[in-house]
C-alpha cells in the first residue's frame, strides 16, 4: 500500500539545491555533552573523523579514552585508501571522502535510521537493528556529492564486528541511557568494501517531535542526490508544525 502524505518530509523538501556543508545538525559534543549551535561549531577529530568535541579542551581531555578507537580508526582508512585504489576507484580518499558525506549529511541520515527501525512506535528496535546505507561512487568536484544511495536495508546489529567498534558504541549507549535516553541508533554507510559507522544517541521518543514517515528511503535519496546538506524534518506538535 502506498502512503501519501499532506506535506513532504522537511520544509525545503522542493527548495533550489543548497551545497553549503556547514549545516551538520544534531551532534552531541564526546567529553562535556555539549549540544551544537550556530553559535557552538563543533571540529571533528582529525585522526578517525567521527568523533565530535566543543571545544579543543574537551579534545584534550576525551583524549586518553578516545585513543585507542582513534587509532584504530586512522589505520582502518589508511588500509581502505589501499583497497579503493586496488580495487580501481578512482579515489584514493575514498574513505575520508566517505566520513566527509557522513558528516554532511549528518542529520538527515539520522533522520533516516529513526524513521527506518521505527523507533517511535518499537524504541526497543534501537537495541538489536541497524540502518545499513549502500553507496555508489561518483566523481565529483564536492566530496560529500561523490555518492548516490544505491540500496538501503535494516540488518542486525551483529552485522557489525569489530570488537572497538562496538565497545565505542556501548560506550556511547550507557552514557545516552544514563542521561534519559533510550540507546545509540546505528547507521552504516558503505561503498564497497569501506563502509562508516554513525552513532546517534537518541532521546525517548516523547521527545522526538518528528511524524513518521514510511517514504524515508526516497526522501534520503532525494536529499543526496540534490547534494543539499540542510535537511530539516518536519514535526507536528501540539503548538503546530515546526521544522528542524
């Protein structure tokens, strides 16, 4: 059965395509748990490319607990820069290129694992599913537009492997429960065989405003392809309809 909606899924669902890669969304600074604002701009770790941090103290102190996975992160693009050139991409930064759009597209992709595990009617989902986004590389001037969604699937969270992969994510799950929240939603990008994992802590779903959405799949498909990093979900609440 097809559903059809009153209004699109984000109120610059029809827009001219935006390219500015500052709009980054909802992130959660790793050491103080800072939220991010157009005041706040958040840097990313240069080593892994994923962790988040506020300010370069909160850098310097995360540090001796960030260590490991950081590490362990940097080696795995390196090792992934190897296999895209072997394997004939014509990128050889396919994966800083790959953390680059996931960071891009931060909110939207959260969006889409909310959305896709259905955690506002079963919020238990976020314990044992994932979002797995499939991707095909293009060349591009922009990185964050060198990838189209070519599949998307919910796949177990076992589907995950590596050991400091899932102990970050744990980790990141007790600190989200501790503060009220219902877990950490996962969502994978991958191209070939290089792929990114995103960690979104979630808060309960009372708190989430955002109406539920059956045509995800294309809306986060149409966001990529537009290559507009804007993206803002429209939510009804009893004081009307907002967006963001």
């Amino acid at each position: 059965m097809t559903t059809y909606y009153s209004q699109p899924a984000a109120a610059n669902y029809n827009s001219a395509p935006h390219h500015s890669q500052r709009d980054r969304g909802y992130r959660i600074c790793d050491q103080c748990g800072t939220v991010e604002t157009p005041a706040v701009r958040f840097r990313l770790c240069g080593g892994c490319m994923t962790t988040q941090y506020c300010s370069q103290d909160c850098q310097k102190i995360h540090w001796p607990a960030h260590k490991t996975i950081c590490q362990h992160t940097a080696s795995q693009v390196k090792q992934a820069a190897s296999n895209a050139a072997a394997s004939g991409y014509a990128d050889e930064n396919l994966a800083k290129n790959l953390r680059k759009f996931t960071s891009a597209h931060n909110a939207l992709l959260g969006w889409a694992g909310f959305q896709a595990l259905q955690l506002k009617r079963i919020p238990a989902n976020v314990r044992q599913s994932a979002l797995l986004v499939e991707l095909s590389y293009h060349n591009h001037p922009e990185s964050h537009r060198r990838f189209s969604v070519a599949s998307t699937h919910v796949v177990p969270r076992t589907y995950i492997r590596d050991p400091l992969v899932i102990g970050d994510i744990q980790r990141r799950e007790e600190r989200c429960r501790q503060n009220g929240g219902i877990g950490t939603l996962v969502v994978i990008i991958q191209c070939g065989s290089t792929s990114q994992v995103m960690p979104v802590e979630v808060d309960p779903p009372s708190k989430i405003t955002w109406d539920t959405r059956d045509d995800w799949a294309q809306v986060l498909s149409h966001f990529v392809e537009s290559g507009r990093t804007d993206f803002k979900p429209i939510s009804t609440t009893p004081r009307g309809v907002m967006y963001g």
